[in-house]
C-alpha cells in the first residue's frame, strides 16, 4: 500500500502549498493581516471562506491516491465514501427512493412474468416494508445526523477555542458576539447538514442515480474537486504571464511596451473557444497515438483535465495584463518611484520592492473575481465536447448527460439539479468573498487607506 498522485493532484497540492506560505506572509505583515481580517470578520466574506473551505477540503481528499496491491488507486474521499461508491444499481433511481425508475419484466412466480418497478439493491434494502417505514426511518437517521453535527460543532468550538487560548468558559460566549454571530450560525448549519446528508447516505441514494446506477450524490462530490483544479491551475498559469508582462510594458515602455501589447490584442482577437477546442483535437490526436505508453485511462483523462488548465491559462492573461500596465504606467510617475531611483535602485530593486507590492491588490482581486468564471468555463465547454474527458467526474459531464434525460416522461431531473446546485454554491461562493476582497483591497472603497496606496 502506497500513495499515488496524478499530475493534476501534484500541482494542486502544490498550490495549496504555496497558498500556506502566502498566509504565513500575511501574518507577518500588518497591512495585509488588517486587510485580510476585515474580509474575513464581514459576514459574506467569513461564511463564503467557511463554504470555500468545505470545496477545498473535499478536493484535498480527492486528490490524494492510495493504492492498495492488484487494485486500482483510490483516494481519500473515495474510501470514506464507500457506501457511496459501491451501492450500484441497475439504472435511475429517484432520491430516496427503494425502486426502481422505469418499470421492468419481473418474475414474480414460475413461468409467470409482470411488469413492475424491480426493488433497489442498495437503496433502503434495510427496511422490510419500505412504503410503511420509509418516512420513519428517513426522519431517525436525520435526527441521529443532526446529532452529530451539534456535536461535531461543540467539538470544533472547543479546538477553536483551545488554539485561540480563550477560557473555556467563553467557548459558547462567541455565538453571541455581534462580530462573530453570522460566522458560527453558519458553521452550525454547514455541520447540521453535513451530518444529516452523512447519515442519510448510508441507508438511501440522497440524490438518486444516474443511467448507470450510479449514485449523484457522489458524482457530485468528485465533481467538486475538477471544478477547484481547473480554476487554481488556470490561474497559477495565468499570473506569471500576465504579472512580468504587464508590469514589463507598464514601465519599459518603448518597443517592449509594443511587442507586449501586439501580443495580448493578437490573442484577444481569436476566439477563445477555438484556441480550446483546436488544443483538445491535438492532445486527443497525441494520446491515440501514444496510448502504448500510458498507463491507465486515469492518466489519459488527467493529461486531457491538464491541458485544458494550461490553454485557460495560456488564453486568459491579457485582461489582467491589460490592467496592471495601465497601473504601471501610472505609479512609475509618482514620487515615491521618482526618490527610489534617485537613491539609485536598480531596476530589478525597484521593480520588486515598490512596484509589485502596490500592484498585489489589483493582481489579488482580479485573480479572485476570475475564479467563478473558470469553474463555469469547464461545465460550458464539457458541455460541447471540448473540455473534460467524458471519464472524468465533473459538473459538465453531468450536464451534458441530462440533456437527453430531460426529454423522458416522467421527466429525470435529478442529475441536472444536483450538478447546478453543486456549481452555484461554488460560483456564489467564490463571488460573495471576491466581493468582500475587492471591498477590502481596493483603496479607492476604504477611506482609512486613502492617501496610504503607493507607500506600501
């Protein structure tokens, strides 16, 4: 038994990673701390992190592979839905349901055939007459998963507590503060609910299944993590780029300025769908070449998952670098740039320890409000066979296999509600704290900080 990782989960890790050193960072500087605090003391920015967290730690769990011998790698997430993942059935179900969808030809004595709806295998295969103790075993088990989510609360208010090192007398206290009263109320609804769907899924399909038998609910939780990679990886491809390229053209200026510039409106010209889909006929055309040499269809459909990452990131950096010359060009002129080189900086110096500092608000709040939109880019262009491989789990490929599912009678909804609900929490989310860090961050919105932007 051994851990694998796929590239993908190399370089998201990785990321997080780095994401740990910039918070040691913040800490360490009081600016940025004051800054970062008030987007988290606010309401929207406080519950949106808490509900961000809950995506990135499934995704952390989805990304780290354990494999077992003679068996095929699983993570983290996969093991901890078991149940999930094994309570296969035959086609769609409905949520909660103990049989099946579509009516099939039954045996129900010797060399005697009816056509009825065949009871699941999985789904409340505990109870013995599932029409009479159906809604009573549903209101137990929410009620035993309400428990312990109350008491998974208590538990993380007393390790929050503990690390705060506040008396144990005021562990409760903090429900009632006006500062903090939001953040608890909604980290006591993200454990109620938790905790009830938790328990639910052990006995019922939550969400129904899919045409394969498949449980939605799972399908939606390793969606999560496709959604979070393609944003992060997107976007670490895209600062690089558009931070050294637009500060380059902001502040050389001449013909730099005019390489840098006929490049970002050359790309701004073609159309970014056909950039994505002429590099996903190439990646396809390069695997069924070399599909001798890799080995696992996990592997094809992670390199397909990477490639989409670097043509978003490749494609996305010129409004970003369109921004930061244009505030380059502005703060070369002010005084502070003007005493630095009369001091006799260098220009790497001054480049490094003037310029980008007082642009990180601009990089961070572009980067952020950007996020939403690569999470929406995958669903769309899955959506016309030019994102994800049909393999992989993903809110696209379960919007793309509704379609044919809303023109049945009666009609199968579930898929396709479960995968706008997972991506609007995602989305609403990400937009929420993009707000709150725009409000904090930008010292045109903060009168506290006027007259400090360009002495950071």
């Amino acid at each position: 038994m051994g851990l694998h990782f796929l590239p993908t989960d190399l370089l998201f890790l990785g990321t997080l990673m780095l994401g740990l050193v910039y918070c040691r960072n913040v800490a360490r500087d009081p600016l940025a701390r004051a800054r970062w605090a008030k987007v988290l003391r606010s309401v929207g920015g406080g519950v949106a992190s808490l509900v961000l967290a809950l995506h990135v730690t499934v995704a952390v769990l989805d990304s780290v592979r354990v494999q077992s011998e003679n068996e095929a790698p699983l993570t983290l997430l996969d093991h901890l839905l078991t149940p999930l993942r094994t309570g296969v059935e035959t086609t769609y179900s409905a949520p909660f349901s103990t049989h099946a969808y579509a009516r099939e030809n039954l045996e129900s004595a010797p060399g005697t055939w009816v056509r009825d709806y065949p009871r699941l295998q999985f789904g409340g295969r505990h109870l013995v007459h599932p029409e009479e103790e159906a809604a009573g075993d549903i209101a137990r088990r929410s009620l035993r998963g309400a428990a312990i989510g109350l008491a998974s609360l208590g538990l993380l208010t007393l390790i929050i507590n503990l690390v705060r090192r506040r008396p144990p007398g005021r562990a409760w206290r903090q429900w009632f503060e006006p500062a903090w009263r939001w953040h608890w109320f909604a980290l006591g609804i993200l454990c109620l609910g938790v905790g009830i769907v938790g328990n639910l899924a052990g006995g019922w399909h939550v969400l129904g299944t899919d045409k394969v038998g498949q449980d939605v609910l799972y399908l939606s939780l390793k969606s999560v993590r496709t959604g979070l990679v393609l944003a992060v990886l997107a976007s670490l491809i895209t600062l690089p780029i558009a931070v050294v390229l637009g500060i380059l053209a902001g502040y050389l200026q001449g013909w730099v300025d005019d390489v840098i510039q006929y490049l970002y409106t050359t790309l701004s010209s073609i159309p970014g769908v056909l950039l994505i889909a002429a590099a996903a006929l190439s990646l396809d055309l390069f695997l069924s070449r070399e599909v001798g040499a890799l080995h696992s269809l996990a592997l094809r459909a992670d390199l397909r998952l990477l490639a989409l990452c670097a043509v978003l990131g490749l494609t996305g950096w010129t409004s970003l670098c369109r921004l930061l010359r244009a505030e380059t060009m502005k703060l070369r002129t002010v005084e502070f740039i003007a005493s630095a080189q009369a001091l006799g900086s260098s220009p790497g110096t001054l480049l490094r320890r003037h310029l980008l500092p007082n642009l990180m608000p601009l990089v961070i709040i572009t980067t952020v409000l950007d996020f939403s939109s690569l999470v929406l880019a995958e669903a769309v262009l899955t959506y016309i066979d030019i994102g994800v491989d049909p393999s992989t789990e993903s809110w696209g490929n379960m919007i793309n296999g509704a379609r044919l599912e809303l023109a049945r009678e009666p009609v199968i909804w579930w898929s396709l509600a479960a995968a706008l609900g997972g991506m609007f929490g995602l989305v609403l989310a990400a937009n929420i704290f993009a707000d709150t860090v725009r409000d904090a961050f930008d010292p045109r919105l903060d009168p506290a900080a006027r007259g400090t932007h360009g002495l950071a």
